[in-house]
C-alpha cells in the first residue's frame, strides 16, 4: 500500500507540533498502552497453541509491535519514542497500585488471596524483568520503521513493518524471556518456550501485518503524516524538550 510521499517535517519543527493537530493520536496511543498492561497481566498465563506452549502474553504483546509502527508511520519516531517512555511510566504506576493492593490484608470470609497472588503477584517482577527488552526492542523498532520509510520514500509499510517487528521481536523475546522466567523453570525450558514463542510471533506477525497495514493506509489517507530522518538516541525527545 503506497501513499504519496508529500508530507516531510524535519527533526527540529517536531517538537513544535501539538498532540491536537492529530486526529488520532491520543486514541492510538490509549489502545497501545492497553495491550501492554494486558500483556502484563497474561505473562504468566501459559497456554497451549496447535500443540504449542506459549506464554498467553505472546497474543497480545506481538501486536504491540505492529501499534507501534502504525503509530510511527503516523507521527514520527520522536513521538514514537515519547510514547515508549510514557508506556513505561504507565506500567509501573500500573504495576505499582496493583502490587500495593494485593499485599493489604483480607477478611478470614474471603478466601482468594492466594489465587489473587497466582494471577496477579508477579506483575511487578514482570514489569521490571520485562522493561529491558521492551525498551531495547521498542527503540529498535522505532528507528527501523522511520530509517526505512525515510529511505524508501513512504512506501512498502506492510513489508517494513513486517522486517522491523520481526528483528524487534526477537530481541526482546530472548531478553524478557529469560529475565522474567529466570529462577521459575529450567534454562533449557525457558530457551524451549521462547523459541516457541519466536517462532508463533513470527507466523502471527505475517497474519498481523496485513490488518496493520490497512489501519495504516486508512488513517495515513485522513490523518497528518510526519516523515523524518530518524535518530538512534533514545533520549533524544526527551531532550528536546529542554
């Protein structure tokens, strides 16, 4: 799906954009961080796939990545990483107020706790095991999305977006993998789970990116369209808001 490359803003007038000049952008970026927080939660949820052990956060956190390219094909990679960084922000508030409840004390009538503890007491260990990789794959993946677009001219986002998740996602599947599991099961299962789990993202993500890229085509076609020349810096909108 290719659009008219028309739109070009460089690096330094970006900052100078409001959020309300986009139509889209504050509901993009609520439904990204919603699969993340969802994505926490279901970590430890392992499911069965086709005969497939999974971890139950693979069906979610996968599209994340396909979000987060739509999300920088809109607008940017500086405000793609701005967005990175207030997800992280987010996860651990998210994190934080769930993990202070769950250790208040119960009524002797109201006998959950303990499955309470199951499902949701290591969502704090997950967000710190996981924030590693998701930064390193996040950024990554920013940086791929918007160097390319900006090489090819705007064109061919359902083939870079399928590339730059796929180098992202295995980066950040070995990383959090083996952070968040390590100490729970045997190094030779966690390297098991997370091979499998590499391997259904990327036969998920050839799925994906198809709805990716229609979401993409139709809102590129209504919306305001940053392109730029990428930085590799990660802080780099964060400084420039200094």
């Amino acid at each position: 799906m290719n659009v008219k490359f028309n739109k070009l803003y460089l690096n330094k007038d970006i900052s100078k954009k409001s959020s309300t000049e986009f139509k889209y952008m504050n509901f993009l970026s609520m439904i990204y961080v919603t699969f993340l927080m969802a994505a926490t939660v279901m970590a430890y949820k392992l499911v069965i796939i086709w005969g497939v052990t999974e971890p139950g956060s693979t069906l979610i956190y996968t599209f994340t990545f396909f979000l987060g390219n739509i999300y920088s094909e809109l607008y940017g990679a500086e405000n793609s990483k701005k967005l990175i960084w207030q997800s992280i922000a987010c996860g651990y508030l998210f994190a934080i107020l769930i993990t202070i409840v769950n250790e208040f004390p119960s009524p002797e009538f109201w006998n959950l706790k303990e499955q309470f503890n199951l499902v949701l007491g290591h969502v704090l260990r997950f967000t710190n095991s996981g924030v590693v990789g998701y930064l390193v794959s996040s950024f990554l993946n920013v940086y791929l999305i918007a160097k390319w677009k900006f090489k090819l001219k705007g064109r061919y986002f359902w083939f870079r977006s399928l590339m730059a998740s796929s180098i992202s996602e295995g980066m950040a599947t070995f990383i959090a993998g083996f952070m968040t599991f390590f100490g729970m099961m045997p190094a030779r299962n966690i390297m098991l789970v997370m091979l499998n789990a590499l391997l259904f993202k990327l036969i998920y993500g050839l799925v994906a990116v198809w709805p990716a890229s229609l979401i993409a085509y139709i809102l590129k076609r209504k919306e305001h369209e940053i392109t730029e020349n990428p930085v590799l810096n990660p802080f780099s909108s964060i400084m420039s808001q200094k």
